[in-house]
C-alpha cells in the first residue's frame, strides 16, 4: 500500500519501522521540524527523522499542515492512507481527505478514555488497571473517529509512563500493520463508533502537574511519581531547593496523628518516610538540581535531613519560565 506516515517520537519510529518491515510503499514521512535539545540546546532530529532517514525514505518537516502548498504537496503523492502516531500537528479536514482510505491514528489509550494529548500520563495519575491502543480512522474531532481495533494491556502496581510507553510501542506498530491489511481485503468488516459514555479527556502535561502536593494521599502521590517518570519528574522541595522523586512506595504504617503533611517522620535503612494527607510515602530514589539519582537515604545524610524537617511542594523553586511551561514531549495519539 501507498503510504505517507506522520510522527515524532519513539512510539511512532518504531510503528514506521514496522510499516517498511512488512513492505509498505512509504511516498512520504512527515514529522515535527528539528528542535533545540540537551544542555547544549542543539538543533536535534525527531525519532521518526531518525529512522526514515536511517531507512531512506523521504522526509518533509512542514512546520504547518495548513498552508495551501503543503496539502497541494501531500495531494501529487497520492497515497492510499496516511498512518499518524504522536506526530503532534493537527491534520486539517482538507488533509483528511487527501488519501483513498483516509487517516489512521494509533492512539495509546481505550477510547473513547483518555482522548488528547497525555494518554499515558493520565491514565497512571488516574489508577487505571489497564491501558492499550486504538486503531482509530481519523475525522476533524479531537480522536473521536471509529475504532478499527483495540487491545489491551495491564497496568502493573510498579508501572511507569516509561514501561507502559515502551510495551504499547511494541504493541501499536503490530497492530497499525494488521489494521492495513485488513484495510487492503474487499468487504472488510467496519470500524466502528465509538461509545457515547466514558468519554474522558487526556489534557497536555504541564511541569507544575508533577509537583507533588503532600497533603495528598500517599497513594495519589505515588501514581503521579510513576507517571513522570522519565518526563518531567516528579519533584518536590527540599531545603530550599528542587528535589525530583523517581522512586517511592506508599506505606501501610499510617502518619502518626497530627503530623503535618510532608514531614520527615522517619530515615531508615533504605528509604525516608514521609507523613502525606493520608498515610505516608517511602521515598527510595531522588535527585539534587544539577545532581544525579541515589537512594533517597544518601540524599538525606548529605543534606543533613533529619526526623521533623519538612519536604515542600516544590513550585516556589521553579523557574518562572519552567514553572508555566509544558513539558511533556509529543505524546503518542
């Protein structure tokens, strides 16, 4: 099949690997324009440029799909269907109808939950038990077309963003090469609508989402831990300072009665217990501004942490600029 493909991320790289692997004609590979990255802010190709590069394929990073000589461009190409993972650009109706068989979108959730921007994301931050990918035909809505398919996968109790993201790469760049084949055969079943109820929407992560609020259950802050992990970070305040959070577990032991949300109750042998709106929290792994991540027990010998001094929210130490800014990268869907 005559494919154009739009991405940016990983999740989308290896969904175009899968594409060429299983011998599809790719006329184009659209992705974001080349952004500013590392400590030396240099100019770096996304993961799909990587690989369509590292592929042959040819590239085109408009910076719009709006513009009147970028769908007249996509037009000549004549594509059978254009498949679409995380590539972070809306696609306006004019482009929605340039391919025979319109638009596929591989989406990281079980739509209709979690439409948007940070499936992932919200999906650990709202304890789902289970997550997946949707094969969906795309339309001017914001993921509301029909669904080709859907698989599911559980969320394990020590999930990350980062583990849940790697298992529905693998399982999204299978199933976007089964959904073209079905595409392909005369008198292929229907995608089907999508439920009207258990519409949820998965907005933009912004950094202050992942400051840690320890007035909140030690449960909550746990999830929004493994959410941000790898990207931006959960963090808090310690003296002072920026303290990212990479490992915690709730603790049965609740808080003693009166303990103020974010006290240090206790440092033992591998973790620090924190006292937190109901119960507390083990902090296991942190990480220092500028520092590298190390058990949390070394963190607290370091700085000289002891049982009463109070871990902050974290959001007076944020630059300004980073304190509004939007940190997640392109988000699969």
């Amino acid at each position: 099949m005559r494919l154009v493909f739009a991405g940016t991320p990983p999740f989308a790289a290896a969904a175009l690997a899968a594409l060429v692997d299983a011998g599809h004609d790719l006329a184009c590979v659209l992705t974001q324009p080349d952004r500013p990255s590392g400590r030396g802010m240099k100019l770096t190709a996304s993961a799909v440029k990587a690989m369509a590069l590292q592929r042959g394929l040819p590239v085109a990073q408009p910076p719009t799909l709006r513009d009147a000589a970028a769908q007249a461009a996509l037009a000549e190409l004549a594509p059978d269907a254009m498949v679409v993972a995380a590539y972070g650009l809306l696609l306006p109706p004019a482009v929605l109808a340039i391919p025979r068989l319109g638009c596929l979108n591989i989406h990281a959730s079980l739509l209709p939950r979690w439409r948007g921007a940070a499936p992932v994301q919200r999906a650990l931050l709202a304890g789902d038990a289970e997550s997946g990918i949707s094969i969906m035909q795309m339309d001017a809505g914001l993921d509301t077309g029909p669904v080709w398919s859907q698989r599911t996968l559980s969320i394990g109790a020590a999930e990350t963003s980062g583990s849940l993201l790697e298992r529905l790469t693998t399982l999204g760049a299978c199933m976007i090469v089964e959904a073209l084949a079905t595409l392909e055969q005369a008198g292929a079943a229907q995608p089907q609508p999508q439920p009207v109820d258990g519409v949820t929407y998965a907005h933009k992560i912004d950094k202050r989402d992942a400051a840690i609020d320890f007035s909140r259950p030690a449960i909550e802050i746990d999830r929004q831990v493994r959410a941000f992990d790898p990207v931006p970070g959960a963090f808090c305040e310690s003296g002072g300072a920026l303290l990212k959070v990479w490992k915690a577990v709730p603790d049965e032991e609740p808080a003693p009665a009166g303990a103020v949300p974010g006290t240090l109750l206790a440092v033992e042998a591998d973790s620090l217990r924190v006292a937190c709106g109901s119960g507390s929290l083990r902090l296991l792994e942190v990480q220092r501004a500028g520092g590298r991540r190390q058990p949390a027990v070394a963190h607290a010998q370091a700085a000289g942490l002891a049982p009463g001094a109070l871990f902050g929210a974290g959001l007076s130490v944020l630059a300004p600029a980073a304190a509004g800014a939007a940190t997640a990268p392109a988000s699969p869907g």
